[in-house]
C-alpha cells in the first residue's frame, strides 16, 4: 500500500495545487528546514482547514523521500452538515482510505489511536498529525490533545512542526526546524509541541 499512496499522493498533486491557487495565493517558507531529513517523521500543524494535509504535502519536494504523507482522520462526526452527510454516505471515508488517510479511534484512548501510526513510523514512515484534533477558524492556536505528544515519546521520531496561517485569500505555510520531543510526561509534551508551532506563527 506504501507505493499506492506515493503514486496517488504524486499524482494528486498538480490538481490540487492548481486548484487551491485557483482561491488563494500561497506562500510556502523554511523549506530549506528539509534538507537532510529523512523519515521515520512526524509532521506536526495546527488546524485550519479540511485540506490541511493537502497543503502540507504540496509543501514538501516533488517525489520526495517524505511521501507518501500519513494522517488521521475523523470519521464519528463532524459539526457542518454537508460533512456529515457525506460522512454518512461513507463518501469522506473512501476519500480518506484513497490519499493516506486512517481513523482517529477517537474515544477509544491514546493506545488505540497510535497504534497505527506508531507501526507507520517503525516501518519508516511520514505522518501528519494535527494535536488539536479539529479545525480551529481562530487566529489563536486550539487546545492541543496528548496524543501526539504520546505518539512521539512512544515512537521516538523525530518532530517537524508547521504552522498555517490563512489570511484573506492568503495562506503562508512555514515549515520550523525538525526536533526530538524529550518531556517527563505527556502533558508537558504537548505544551512543548503547542509552544513550538506557536514560535513559527508569521508575523
């Protein structure tokens, strides 16, 4: 499934590039935080809009080493009504099991939705999280969840952070300086994560 996803996820890519310019003009900064970084990868963002996955794999080299790009999904529920009815028709799903996605296993405790990605990750992987865990429209940062943070500790990857910001019809990506998350707990772990994403916010 790896080398399905990498073809997808790269021929995907130009559509939805030229669409998303289409409404927005895009700046994308720091990428010279890529070179000489490789997977197991954990690519951590805030949440600001359904195609935040998308954004950040347009982010990254064309056929690079980082694809294909993993990510959580939700799939219980979602507060707009036209995404839970194509929630309902398992639509979103299908989309999602397409491009990369997987499910949350929200509800079910932190050792169950990292499961996953944690074998993604041994088996020398890229995954996208986003800690807060839904999309936030305000300018300030959500409340980040500890999964993420468990995730890292558990895997010991190393961490990307991302911020977006979209302003208008503006979205500046900025891609920060890759990390290794070393906390006693969980909790202080997230608030490093948040702290560090928080630092890359454009000014």
């Amino acid at each position: 499934m790896k080398y399905w996803y990498w073809f997808i996820q790269n021929l995907m890519r130009p559509a939805v590039w030229i669409l998303i310019q289409l409404f927005y003009r895009v700046e994308i900064r720091g990428r010279e935080n890529l070179s000489k970084i490789k997977p197991p990868l954990i690519i951590v963002s805030n949440h600001k809009t359904l195609f935040d996955g998308f954004l950040i794999l347009i982010a990254l080299p064309w056929f690079s080493r980082f694809l294909p790009g993993r990510y959580m999904t939700e799939e219980l529920h979602f507060r707009g009504p036209v995404l839970e009815f194509l929630r309902k028709l398992r639509v979103l799903q299908f989309i999602y099991r397409l491009t990369g996605g997987f499910p949350s296993y929200r509800g079910e405790g932190v050792e169950k939705a990292i499961e996953h990605p944690l074998k993604l990750l041994r088996r020398k992987g890229t995954v996208l999280m986003f800690p807060e865990g839904k999309l936030v429209r305000e300018d300030n940062l959500g409340v980040f969840y500890n999964g993420t943070a468990a995730l890292v500790a558990k895997s010991g990857a190393p961490v990307l952070p991302f911020f977006i910001k979209i302003e208008r019809r503006k979205i500046i990506i900025t891609i920060g300086e890759i990390f290794k998350l070393d906390a006693l707990n969980f909790e202080e772990g997230t608030a490093f994560l948040k702290a560090k994403i928080e630092n890359l916010r454009p000014s």
